[in-house]
C-alpha cells in the first residue's frame, strides 16, 4: 500500500542529499495542496434535522484530516436538489449553518446529508489513501520536488528540474481536474470516486 511514506525515496532519487524527513514534509505539503485544488477527497455526513435548527457542527470520521470545504448539502435526506451555496455557511472548518430560509421546520432522521472535502494533516498520521496515491502519486511526487528544488542554498537546489516538475505536477493537475469536470459537478451534485469517499453518521 502507498503512502507518503513510501514515496519519499523517489523525492531523494531526484534531489542531492535530500534526507527522508524533508521529503516526506514536502510530500505533506504537495497533497495537501493537490486535495486542496482538485477535491477529490471526499467524505459523506449524515446527521439528523433538528426542526428550526440552523447551525450543525460537522466533523469528519477520519480522525486524520480536516475538512477543508463543502462540496454539498442536502436537507431532504440525500432527496431532491442540493442547496444552493449561498443558502449556507461554513466557518472554522467545523461550523455548518444554514440560511433561516432554508432551515428545515420538522425533525427528520438522517435529513441532512453533507458532502465535504479533506486535507491531510501536516504533521502527524500519514495520508494511507491508496485509491488516490496509486492514482496521482506522479502529480505529488512531482509537486514535491519543485517546492524543494526552488528552495534557495541548499545541496538539492536545481531551478530547472523545478520547473519541469512544476510543469509535469501542472499537467496532472489540469488532468485531474478535467476528470472532476468530466464525471462529476453535474446539476450540484459531487464527484464520487467510491474508495475515496468515507461514510460517517454523527448524531
């Protein structure tokens, strides 16, 4: 199984003396800004509608990541359209608040279906997420190594290798969101890739 662990030697075979502790961080850093940008980690809430109740506290069933935006919310049990985004709020990565309009006035068992996207921690438990590693692992490698490669005075700086590697992360990058716009986003609904995707029930 891939994890970020494990590609730090590919990071070292393409830097002079770069030590495994520094590119494990720089690999850290590189996912966090690929799920960033392309959202495709991504985890379903599903809790219960407290009548005139507008405000839910959201937490994610991976103990390693943050949930790091909203990709979808349904008040009607996964049913019908999603609400539109600017119904409702999302603060602190954690606080989900819906507009009054939009506050359901009856209690309903598992009526609140959200979809969010994650970020992996910086520091801490690694990212293990083998359907998106096995997939993009080159797009994170490759991000790796431009970010150490810029870094000025140091053995492993080498401005033109960054700039191919920012080309080549670039290139996936665009891909993965071609992919996204391909197979997901249609009608306000969010891309699903089955193995990334976590199932949670917070009451």
């Amino acid at each position: 199984m891939n994890t970020l662990a494990t590609l730090a030697p590919m990071v070292q075979m393409e830097l002079n003396r770069c030590s495994s502790t520094l590119a494990q961080y720089a690999l850290r850093r590189a996912a966090r800004e690929f799920l960033r940008k392309t959202g495709i980690w991504q985890e379903t809430i599903t809790m219960d509608v407290v009548a005139d109740q507008s405000e839910y506290t959201l937490a994610s069933a991976v103990a390693s990541a943050t949930i790091y935006r909203i990709v979808s919310v349904n008040t009607n049990g996964g049913e019908g359209d999603n609400l539109p985004a600017e119904q409702y709020e999302f603060t602190d990565n954690t606080t989900l608040t819906l507009d009054d309009a939009y506050t359901p006035t009856d209690a309903e068992t598992d009526g609140l279906v959200v979809v969010v996207s994650l970020i992996p921690p910086l520091v801490g438990t690694d990212f293990t997420v083998s359907a998106i590693l096995d997939r993009w692992a080159e797009a994170i490698i490759a991000k790796a190594i431009s970010d150490l490669a810029m870094v000025p005075k140091r053995p492993y700086t080498d401005f033109a290798v960054a700039a191919l590697k920012k080309a080549e992360y670039d290139r996936h990058l665009k891909q993965c969101l071609a992919d996204v716009h391909l197979h997901g986003y249609k009608t306000g609904q969010a891309f699903r890739l089955g193995p990334i995707r976590q199932f949670s029930k917070h009451n």
